[in-house]
C-alpha cells in the first residue's frame, strides 16, 4: 500500500520521475523516459526494504546541484540516498 509519492529528476535526464513510499513492502522507484513513460528502476537499497515509509523528499542534501532522496520511516532509520556528482544514476545509501 503507497502510502507517499513525490516526484523529482532522480536520473539527471530532466524529466520528472517517481519515488513511491509503501507500508511493509518496497518502495519503488520509476524513471521516465522522456515520452511519459515511467519504468521500475534497478533495485537499489532505496527500493530493497521493506519499510513503513511516511514521507519522502528530494533536495540538494550535499550541496552538489542534483537531486538526493531522503526518506523518512516510522519505527526504523531515516534514511538518505544521495546522487554522486557528476555520475548520473550512481548513489550512495546511509
């Protein structure tokens, strides 16, 4: 069950794509293509738990000018899955 979505540039592409909070299964993240279409991502530790994520968001958390992902969980850690500068769709997960 979704409980929080929220959208940004997550792949550095300039389209809008998806991050999706659920209560006790993954989370999801879609990348779109450019045309509209939105595809599941390669898992990654942002999507590999099974969480019960109540909030997301997206902000330049490490001052490098793209887009990380912060997210927030009841009864288990935060976390924040920052973008890698100058590396489009490399993170790194704390």
């Amino acid at each position: 069950m979704a409980l929080v979505a929220y959208h940004a540039v997550a792949d550095g592409d300039g389209d809008a794509d998806l991050f999706v909070g659920n209560n006790g299964q993954k989370n999801a993240l879609y990348l779109n293509d450019g045309k509209g279409k939105l595809s599941a991502a390669a898992s990654s530790a942002a999507t590999a738990g099974s969480e019960r994520t109540y909030a997301v968001a997206w902000a330049d958390a490490d001052g490098d000018g793209d887009q990380d992902l912060l997210v927030g969980n009841d009864g288990q850690k935060n976390a924040l899955h920052a973008q890698i500068a100058g590396r489009r769709n490399s993170w790194c997960f704390g």
